[in-house]
C-alpha cells in the first residue's frame, strides 16, 4: 500500500478524495476479508468511495505538490488545445480524457478547459454561443483541474480561480 490513511488523493474522476480508512468496509460478504481503501470525497459532502487496495495503482495517484501545480498553471499558454472539427468526435475526445479509467491529469484538464475556452471565445467573435456539449465539459474540467490545484496551493477553488487569472494576465503583459 502506497497511501495511508489521512493522506489526500486524486480518486479517478472524482478528484481530490480523503483517505478515511484502509481495511474491509463491511458493507457486503463478498468485502469480507479484502482491503479498500474509504475515499471521502472533498468537495462532494455526503459522499464515500471504497477501492479496492489492489487497484490503486490505477486510480488513485497523490495531489500535485504547490510547486507542480504552480508549473501547470504557467504551463496553460503552452498546452496543446484539443482541436478536432467534428463535433461528434471532439465530444468523444472530450469524455475519453475526463472519464477514461485512470486518474485525471491535470495537463489533460488543462487542454480541454484551453480548448472550449477559445472555442468560446471564437464563437463569441463570430456571433455564436457556446454548445451545451462544450459548456457540459467546460464546467467539468474547470471544477476538476480548480479542485486538484486549490489542495496543492492550499487555497478555496475560488481563490486558486483568481489566482490563475491573475498569473495569466502578468504572462499576457
């Protein structure tokens, strides 16, 4: 086991989760016996996860330390957008980066939140509203990539949206 308990995690595409307890969770017979972890989502109040030890090196992966998601958020410029015409296949493209089975990356959230953002903006030039699809997946991966960076940079998810604003605007001057 790589995790213990009290430790904060990335689970899948749930995001940052608390590790409450490492043991059987009693809550079937077939559980009788085998290790779970208990993930306590942070931002989704009411909400428990149970995986089982043996599949963490799949879904589970630690939170970015402060000075990672620092170079992520001065890496947004250089991300590479996920530019694909067709509308079909860039919602599948969308989908297959934010619910594949493995933990999310936040380079991935990055492309995607950079893509529909100049999708949006170039639909706004052109007199055009965002899709429902692209505000879907916008709304996701924003809520998504803020969670992850607000626990590394020890702030509210508000607060870490100001401060990514801000620190674009000084790169933009």
């Amino acid at each position: 086991m790589a995790y213990q308990v009290g430790e904060t995690v990335i689970y899948g595409v749930e995001g940052p989760c608390r590790i409450e307890a490492i043991g059987d969770p009693g809550i079937s017979p077939r559980t009788k016996g085998k290790k779970f972890y208990s993930l306590r989502p942070l931002y989704k109040k009411g909400s428990m996860h149970y995986l089982p030890v043996e599949q963490e090196a799949d879904k589970l992966r630690p939170v970015l330390t402060k000075e990672q998601a620092i170079a992520c958020i001065e890496g947004f410029t250089d991300t590479e957008e996920v530019w694909v015409s067709n509308e079909k296949r860039r919602e599948q493209e969308y989908h297959d980066v934010l619910y594949r089975s493995g933990c999310l990356d936040c380079t991935d959230l990055v492309r995607i939140t950079k893509t529909i953002y100049q999708r949006k903006q170039d639909r706004i030039t052109n007199g055009k509203r965002l899709t429902e699809v692209d505000q879907r997946y916008f709304r996701v991966a924003q809520e998504k990539l803020l969670q992850e960076l607000s626990v590394a940079l020890e702030l509210t998810p508000e607060e870490t949206d100001r401060f990514i604003q801000e620190k674009l605007r000084s790169e933009a001057s």
